[in-house]
C-alpha cells in the first residue's frame, strides 16, 4: 500500500559513492507490491564494522547473528531484506538468515560470518527460504544501484527514502560517510533503531568504529520516538572501507578521530531527524528541550516521557498549547523533579516559571508558533546542570489509519 508522502518530508540528497561499497537492488517477492525489496551492498576485503542493536528480548534471528558477528569486526556484504521482519520465527527464520549469509559468502569468497543481513516487516512470518534464494541469486549478478534506490528498496511505510552525507579531515586526507535509513513507525529505540547503514571510506579500527556509532546513537537515535514501540528487528551498522588511505584512527588520541566522531554523530542526527519527519501520520516535527536535570540522562528520561506522552501529541496535532500536559508526563517520568521549580514553555516563551502560571502569559504567540510544522517544547527542572533533547512528531488519525492497515 502507498501512504502519501509526509508533508515534513526532505528531498533525497546527492550521496557520494563511497569507495570499496557498491549497492544492488532486485525484487525478490516478499510481498505483492511490485518493486524491489532486497539491496544487496557489497564490500572491499577490509572493511570494518560497527553495529548498535535493538535490546527488544522477541528480536529476529538477523539481530542475534548480527550482534554475534559484529564482534567479530570484519564485513564484506550486506543484504536487507524488506516487506517481512522474520521475527518470532523459531528455527525457521534463523534458517533463511544463515542461508543467505552462506549463499552470499560462496559467491564472494568469505566466511558467511562477514555477511550482514536485516529483515524488516511483518512480525511472525518466516522469510520464505525459496524467494531469498531467487532474489540474492539475481542481486549477486545485478547492476549497481543508486543510493536513492537502496533507501527506497528497504523501506516498508515510509513515505520518502532517506539519506545523509557529511565529511571530515583525517590529517590532510578527506573522509567521506554516505548513508541510508528506513523507519517510520514501531519508533521508540533502546540502543539502536529502524535500519540503518552508515559507509565510509575512512580508515579506522573496528573498536573504533563501535566507540564512534555507539557514542553519536546515545545522542541521536536513542533520543527519537514516533509511538513509544521497539522494533524487533532495530539495526544500525556501520561499515569503513578503509579506501580513503588516511592514517589509521585506531582511538580517540589518533589525529582526526575527533572530526570523524563528529562526522558521525551529524549523519546520525540528520537520519533520526528524517525517521521523526516521516513518522506514520505526522504533520509536526517536535524538539523537547529539558535543562536543569541532575543529568543528562534524566534530562532524557524526562524529554522521552514527554515526547511519548499521546495527550501532549495529540494536543500537538491539535495545535492546543497545554502546558498542563507537559507538567503531567514531567511528573510522571520517575526522575528528580521538584513542582515548585519547573518552567514550561513552547516555541521559546515561557508559560510558566518556578511552578507557577505567568501572570502576563499570552498565549496568542504560543499558539501562532504551534500552527508551523517545526514545534519546539522547553522544559527547565531547575535541579542541575544536566541537559538534553529529544525528538518526536505529533499523532493524528493517520497514524491509526497505516496501522490499522498495516497487513492488508
């Protein structure tokens, strides 16, 4: 089924190859859509890895073999599979998965635990062995791809493909990250989120690699909800060809490892940006700004509970600025909080301070600022240094409507 395509929706941006990286995308079947639903990704002898995974306990068979072999450090391919999850699968699903990886790994020549493979789609279906042996057997022979292409082909409900870019100097050599990602709802991450694929020509370590990805996930996709649900299948990996030829970074004391951490971390705002803006209905990106927590990690505890609250998303949708709401998921979070000292506020103007409505409130701003697409809600603890944000959509009668369709 096409949903129409999300009115926060951002043009595909010009993604440069990556050298020692070339997509490939086919249709395999998986479902009755007509396009392509498998990308198959492969990777020069060399290349690093990194992944974050869901922490969903019902994950699919991909997320254990892959939080097994990531370890391991080394990648040559990639295959995603879109349209069914193959998660609570039993023996059956890890069976597909262990077939791919073996049927990919005798055409390239390399142990099937450097093949990667994600799943995404319907829960509790087996991915049916005989179209993943017709589809890898047609993407081991396909033409190369765009980047447009494999973001549009691992998709399920989402409305625009997504992608981001960005570079860093590693001495005086360039570095270039190119990456896609596919979410839209079943949003609410635990150390990774959606699918997502990061590439780069950047030499670095595999350890490395890991420190940089787990460290920008902690700022990015884990600060991300649409409905508050963690997927069984969430994946993010990260793969470095090492094809740049700059001087290796093994560790944060190497020279550039701060500018490619930095790389990395703005790849992955942008694409946890691009999930929220596509989330299943969403007519509003949301920014909740929390300050004067005890720690940034209450700061996001406190933000999450707002951004997952449906009173204040609906109230969002509705454009009704009711701080009320917001005083109610602070309370509600299970982290410091002290009713007498908390501020609220949208858009930048304050609506209450020190637990207290502000006599002179006008709220005629407040409401003009939540008629735009881009909302922001500050709130300030007033307990300590710790800060952060988190981002969120509204939700609308769109959001029932997809997933009350979802399997139809």
């Amino acid at each position: 089924m096409a949903y129409p395509v999300s009115p926060l929706a951002s043009p595909f941006p010009a993604l440069p190859d990556i050298a020692g990286v070339v997509p490939h995308v086919v249709r395999a079947g998986y479902k009755d859509w007509g396009r392509c639903d498998l990308t198959y990704v492969t990777l020069d002898e060399g290349t690093a890895v990194a992944g974050v995974f869901t922490k969903n306990v019902c994950c699919s068979s991909e997320v254990d073999l892959g939080r097994e072999n990531v370890k391991l450090g080394r990648a040559r391919a990639l295959v995603v599979n879109a349209g069914n999850s193959n998660a609570f699968t039993g023996y059956r699903g890890r069976e597909a998965v262990e077939q791919i990886m073996e049927q990919v790994a005798g055409h390239i020549g390399c142990p099937k635990e450097q093949v990667f493979v994600s799943s995404t789609g319907v829960i509790g279906v087996p991915l049916p062995k005989d179209k993943a042996r017709e589809g890898v057997e047609k993407a081991l022979s396909a033409e190369p791809c765009s980047w447009e292409d494999a973001a549009n082909t691992i998709a399920t409900t989402d409305t625009f493909a997504k992608g981001a870019t960005a570079t860093a100097m590693i001495g005086d050599t360039k570095v270039t990250i190119s990456a896609i990602i596919k979410g839209s709802g079943m949003i609410a991450p635990d150390m990774a989120t959606m699918l997502g694929y990061l590439f780069t020509d950047a030499a670095v370590s595999p350890e490395f690699l890991q420190a940089a990805l787990s460290a920008a996930n902690l700022r990015t996709f884990s600060c991300i909800t649409v409905d508050s649900d963690t997927s069984t299948s969430d994946t993010v990996l990260a793969f470095a060809t090492g094809k740049a030829g700059n001087a290796p970074v093994t560790g944060f004391d190497s020279p550039g490892a701060h500018a490619f951490a930095a790389a990395v971390h703005d790849v992955c705002r942008q694409l946890a940006h691009l999930v929220v803006r596509d989330g299943e209905g969403a007519q509003k990106f949301i920014a909740v700004s929390v300050s004067g927590a005890v720690s940034d990690e209450s700061a996001r505890k406190v933000g999450m509970a707002i951004a997952n609250s449906p009173l204040i998303k609906t109230a969002i949708a509705g454009e009704d600025a009711n701080w009320g709401r917001v005083v109610m998921a602070v309370g509600k979070a299970g982290e410091p909080a002290d009713r007498d000292k908390l501020s609220i506020g949208f858009g930048g103007i304050w609506a209450a301070r020190e637990g207290l409505p502000l006599a002179d409130y006008d709220e005629a701003p407040v409401a003009a600022h939540l008629k735009g697409q881009d909302i922001s809600i500050e709130v300030d603890l007033g307990l300590g240094e710790g800060s952060a944000t988190v981002w969120t959509c509204d939700l609308t009668h769109g959001y029932i409507s997809i997933n009350a369709d979802y399997r139809s």
